[in-house]
C-alpha cells in the first residue's frame, strides 16, 4: 500500500482547505491515501467516488468524509467538470474537552468503518449546516492568515465535525462507546497533542516514548518515519511556529517569547527561529510590519 500513500507535512500545514475544479487540473484523482483526515464538499457537477472498495455518487450539495489512512479515489460521473472544496486536517490537533464527550479524534476513531456512520452525507442531511459557508471561510482563513486565523479554522472544522456526529447518532452510531476509548494511552498517532499542549515546558522525546509504552529507539524510528522528521526537530518547529505567531499578531520581546515558547532563553530562540526560517526573529517581524505598511 506504501506507493499509493501521499506525503503531507501535518507540522507546516495541520489544516489545508482549497477549492478543486476538474476542468483546471490533471484529472481523475487516482487511488491514494494519507495520515491525515479529508473531507469533500461537492458545488457543483457529479462525482464517483471510490473509498475502501465502496463506490459512492457524490452530486451538487452532497459531502463525503475520508477517515485517516483510508484508500480513495474520485471521478467524475458525468461529461461536465466537478467544482469541491476541500479541507484536510491532522485529527490529533482537534482539542475539544467536555464533561460528557470524548476527544474527537476517538469519536472519529471509533466511527471508522463503523456501519451506522456512513462516509457519505447527502444534500438532505446537512439542511441545518451551512457546509458550502464553513468550507470557503476556512479557505479564505488560511490564504489571509490574519490574527487569530488558525482558532477560526479550528472552530469551524470542529463545528461540522460535530453536526457530522449529531447525524450519525441519528442514524445509530453510539458516541458512548467511543468514551470507554478515551482511557487508551498516548501513541505514535496522538502524541503531538501532548507535544502541541506542553510545548512551552521543558520536552524529552525519552519521556515521550515512555508516554507511548515504547523503547527510545523504537519510538523516534517510527516517528520520524510517520512525521517525515525527528521528534526533537519537530519540537523544534512547533515551538519556532508559536514564536512566528507572538512575533506576527503581538508586540512582545524576544525575552518573554522565548519564555512562553519553551526556549532557554532569547539567544537559543534566535539560533532555532533562524535554523528553520533562514532569518532572525527580528527580521521577521520587520518583514511583516513592512508587508502590512504597503497593503495600507
């Protein structure tokens, strides 16, 4: 199955949403499958869609859901071009906590392939959701990346994904099962949650193995192998990313940023930042105030 799989960098981009129009690009999508969850809106024309040897038609209004690692393919069923949106996101950044309901990624865990939660959600059923409306917010949202960009995109992905399970649960699907899974220890799939939430404390990946009831060895193996990248650099990156963000959307120093993002100490945030942007901190916030100036 390994040359069907497509490659994404969850790190740099846990949410992507784009629009795809058939006429403008090599079409079909072939076979392929990834680590991350995707979920198709279909504005306009007739699709067929194939997910895990299951064929679905996909028509105007109608969205389909395909989970992590599934195998799926899409095609148009009509002589006419498809117009879908499209939003991909790493399941382990969704952070929900409730007094009642498990994680979203266990919900979504346990729905896979599960028989009363169909992948496939016709015009009908999303009357009370304004998908077509969340679909292009989160477009408009990550092509602008102004302040608080990524909390708009968490939101909205959330918000479908909820009225997505209220529906299931109309149709069977029994969420309280999914609650007896939320107990399950952290793994190689769900420990950047971890990682995401404690950035700012001091992070060793041998703790972190432990954490996942795995040898150091085998651990950073197989996380580098599912990341694309060493658990250290993407701890690296992860703290470098909410550095990029104080410096963007906040007028803090250097001192207090390096503090609220788990560097020692300014000089090591500025050695990091420059590791993986190519320039200093200061630079890229001058470089920002200067983009910002010419758009007034």
């Amino acid at each position: 199955m390994q040359y069907l799989f497509e490659y994404t960098d969850t790190l740099n981009s846990p949410y992507e949403a784009f629009e795809v129009d058939s006429s403008m690009m090599v079409f079909p999508i072939r076979p392929h499958w990834h680590y991350f969850m995707e979920i198709i809106y279909m504005k306009s024309g007739t699709g067929l869609v194939e997910c895990d040897g299951s064929s679905y038609v996909v028509e105007q209004g109608d969205l389909i859901v395909f989970h992590p690692e599934a195998i799926h393919a899409i095609y148009t069923a009509a002589s006419f071009p498809l117009k879908y949106e499209v939003l991909k996101f790493d399941v382990n950044r969704l952070y929900t906590e409730n007094s009642y309901a498990p994680k979203l990624r266990i919900i979504l865990n346990s729905a896979n392939k599960n028989q009363s939660a169909p992948i496939c959600f016709k015009e009908k059923d999303l009357r009370s959701v304004s998908a077509s409306e969340i679909f292009e917010e989160c477009r408009r949202e990550l092509e602008c990346k102004n302040y608080g960009y990524d909390i708009i995109v968490h939101n909205k992905i959330c918000y479908l994904l909820v009225h997505l399970i209220r529906i299931w649960r109309e149709k069977g699907f029994d969420t309280d099962t999914a609650a007896v899974l939320s107990q399950e220890v952290d793994s190689i799939h769900t420990i950047t949650e971890y990682i995401d939430a404690h950035a700012s404390e001091p992070i060793k990946v041998e703790e972190l193995a432990d954490r996942c009831n795995m040898s150091y060895s085998y651990f950073a193996k197989n996380f580098k192998q599912y990341y694309g990248r060493s658990c250290k650099e993407y701890i690296e990156f992860v703290r470098v990313c909410k550095a990029e963000d104080l410096l963007l959307f906040t007028d803090f120093d250097l001192s207090y940023i390096s503090q609220e993002t788990g560097f020692a100490d300014s000089s090591h945030l500025i050695k990091i930042f420059r590791k993986w942007k190519g320039i200093t901190p200061k630079q890229f916030r001058l470089q920002h105030i200067k983009k910002e100036d010419r758009k007034k």
